[in-house]
C-alpha cells in the first residue's frame, strides 16, 4: 500500500526546460517512479540525447519544442502533448533563467527576459495544460520556486520577485483548480550547483559562506529533489496544495553555526 502511493506506472509527465539542469533531475526521478515523460525545450534538437536515455529505461517519451516567452508556441505544445499521449496527469514547470546583478545595473531588458521567462511563462504553461487536466478531474502541477520564494539576496532582484510570484501564483492555481481535481504545488530548492551558477561554486570562499548557513553543512545534490518531486506527483500528496516545500538544507530557516553557542557547564 505505501509505495503505491509513490507509483506513477501508466502516468504521463510532461516536464519543461528538459535539455540541461534539475529538469532533467526530476525527468529521471518521474521515470524511475514510472511514469511516461514528454521533454520539452525550445529547441528540440536539444532533447535528443536525454529523450534516448529516457527511452533506454522502458519508458514512452516524446520531446517538443517550447518557447515559454512564446504564447503561440505554449498553445501548440499543448496540442501536441494531448495529441501524443491523450492525458498529461503531471506538469512540472521547471523552465527558467537568471541574471546576476546588481540592483542599480538591472536593465529593463533583464527584468523582462527573467519575469517573462520564470513567471509569466508557468503560469499560461500551467493554463494551457491544466485544461486538459480539468476535463479528466485529475492533474498534479509542480511549480519550480527557490529558496528565493521565501528568501531575499543582494543581486537577485528580479529573479527573487519571479519566484516570490511563482509562490503566490502556486497559491492562486490551487484555490481556482482544487475542486476540478488539480492540485498545485512549489517545489523549491534551496542552493544548488547548475550550469546556470556555477561560476559561483568556483569561488571556494563563497562555498565556505554558504556551508556555514546550510545545517545539513552541504549544498544541495541533484538527486536530493527526487523524492520531494514524486512526493508532489503522487498520490501520497492528494490532500496537499498551495504549498510550498522547500528542499533547501535548512538554510531558510536562517542560522549560521557561529551563532549556535555551546551548552554552558552549569
């Protein structure tokens, strides 16, 4: 009874910002727990290694092109995900992007790329496939957030705004779709190494102050997010949403070590 609560045998999850990152993380962590994959990225070529590796494991998987930024081709990659599998059960909007700067140098430019990208674009992405989702009464919708959600840091303006929106957003969908037999949830990790910062990681300094923040005392791995994903994607969690889960190594709850004093002798 309890791992079938974790079981997505016979499940369609379609996943964007496949081609690189944590996307293809949670692809991995859906396709063990056994559900069908669609991959999406904007472009399509992209996907053709991954979607072979997915395929290598028993899986059905299709791969589509999807330009988040792009209302015409969010509408089409809907067409084309109930065309090939009939039933998404499962959306997880992982597709985004990030521009480190300070607040005075941000362009409009920038601000534009990052809330087109991370905000605007799960939301009408999560519109698109929810349809589909209500007409059967069952979906489970996975936004991406960060620790940024609930967190603020110098240089990450925008993408602290996007994601604090993704959180409230995440809270908006589920009260509109609970009833139609969607729920909506925020997965949101804490820091972890991407291609997309990994320049930070270069600089051990930067890694010894994070640690120092982190209680676990380490940043995140890749396959930390497996079961708070599947968590989110199952049926274990059918009685959860609007909420953000934070998979961050306890960092959002603030302490360093150097303020933790040591238990006096009397």
């Amino acid at each position: 009874m309890t791992s079938s609560l974790f079981d997505l045998s016979g499940q369609v999850a379609l996943i964007t910002g496949t081609s690189r990152g944590l996307g293809q993380y949670f692809a991995r962590a859906l396709a063990n727990a056994g559900a069908d994959l669609i991959l999406t990225s904007r472009k399509r070529e992209a996907l053709a290694d991954f979607e072979a590796e997915i395929h290598s494991m028993g899986r059905r998987v299709v791969s589509l092109e999807l330009d988040v930024r792009d209302e015409a081709s969010i509408r089409r990659m809907a067409i084309e995900a109930e065309a090939a599998f009939g039933q998404v059960h499962i959306l997880v909007n992982n597709a985004g992007c990030n521009v480190r700067k300070p607040a005075l140098e941000v362009t409009w430019d920038d601000w534009n790329l990052i809330l087109d990208t991370n905000l605007r674009g799960s939301f009408f992405v999560a519109q698109a496939i929810a349809r589909g989702m209500i007409a059967h009464g069952y979906g489970r919708i996975i936004n991406i957030g960060s620790v940024t959600s609930v967190f603020g840091y110098a240089g990450l303006g925008p993408y602290g705004a996007s994601r604090g929106g993704i959180r409230q957003l995440t809270m908006s969908l589920a009260a509109d779709w609970g009833a139609q037999g969607v729920t909506v949830n925020c997965l949101a990790p804490g820091w972890f190494k991407t291609k997309q910062n990994q320049v930070l990681y270069e600089d051990q300094n930067w890694v010894d102050y994070l640690v120092e923040r982190i209680p676990v005392n380490r940043p995140g791995l890749p396959n930390d997010m497996d079961g708070a994903v599947v968590f989110l994607a199952s049926e274990a969690s059918r009685y959860i949403t609007g909420q953000t889960l934070l998979v961050d190594g306890g960092i959002s709850v603030g302490p360093t070590r150097a303020m933790v004093s040591k238990k006096s002798d009397d």
